[in-house]
C-alpha cells in the first residue's frame, strides 16, 4: 500500500525496478489482474446479463441470502459433474459463489443485514440459535480487502440480554 506526502507524490515501501530505468510500486497484494481467466469470466458475464432479463438491471444487488447463493452453487456444479448439459451450469455455479463472496462483503461491510444475509450455520460448535452466524469472511480475505480500499468495521460484540 502507498501513501502520498505533501505534493501527492507517492511513497511506497517496495518499488520495482525495470530494465529501462523505470519505477514504479511494488504489486504485491494488489492482485493480478492479468492472470485470471477472462474467457471463464465472460461465460459468467453472460448469466449476469441474462438473468436480468425481466427482473430488473443489477437485481442481485438488491442482496441474496449467502446460504442460498452457496446451496444453488453446489446444486450447478453436481449437475455439471453428473453431466448435465441442458444449461452452462458451470457458469451458474460461478455466479453463484461470486455472488456468495460479494454478499459476505456486503454483509461485513454493514450495507446487509447479517440476520437476513448471512444465515450460515456454524458446524465447528454446538449449535445455538440464540448465537449469531460466524462472520462470512475470513481474516485473511477481511486484510485483502484494505488493500483494495474496503476498511471492514471489525465484529460488534454481541450484547448480553438483561436480567430482570
């Protein structure tokens, strides 16, 4: 991550170097673009475009429970893996867990409501309704995400109710 100083000149803690002389920031921790599978992602491109139709553009923003998005995920990629082919359930599949990861950032961000979005049931405990679900994101996604400039709320303690 870099900083600016006083003239909005950038300060960064590594640098790369290259052959003709120039410099510029270090891209660790920024991603890389270049590397993912834009063929993939235009086929998951078109269930976006797709699944608008008739429902409004961009309805999934409106926000999906993560548990439905991940159940519907798993159902596509058992057909796929059976070997149905009456529909790109591969790309369903994607969407469906691209979908589940942008709705845990939206939940852990504040902009869901984690009571409606994140109903995901803990597996690693005895199971308590009274209890919240686990947070949707994991610590190290919750760190990648401040490179990309989303400052995550940490966890609200949860409140004891009162004794009468």
């Amino acid at each position: 991550m870099s900083i600016l100083d006083a003239n909005f000149k950038k300060i960064h803690r590594k640098e790369t170097k290259y052959e003709g002389g120039a410099k510029r920031d270090h891209r660790d921790g920024k991603g890389s673009f270049v590397e993912m599978p834009w063929n993939a992602l235009f086929l998951v491109s078109r269930i976006y475009e797709l699944g608008n139709k008739g429902r409004g553009w961009r309805n999934w923003e409106f926000g999906m429970p993560i548990p439905d998005l991940i159940d519907s995920g798993i159902r596509h990629a058992g057909r796929h893996v059976a070997g149905h082919r009456s529909e790109p359930h591969l790309s369903q599949a994607c969407w469906n867990m691209l979908n589940a990861l942008e709705m845990a950032i939206r939940v852990e961000m504040g902009w869901l409501d984690p009571k409606v979005f994140n109903k995901m049931p803990n597996h690693f405990g005895k199971w308590d309704p009274s209890k919240p679900s686990p947070l949707p994101l994991s610590p190290q996604e919750r760190e990648w995400l401040k490179v990309w400039g989303l400052e995550l709320p940490g966890p609200k303690p949860v409140k004891k109710a009162k004794k009468r």
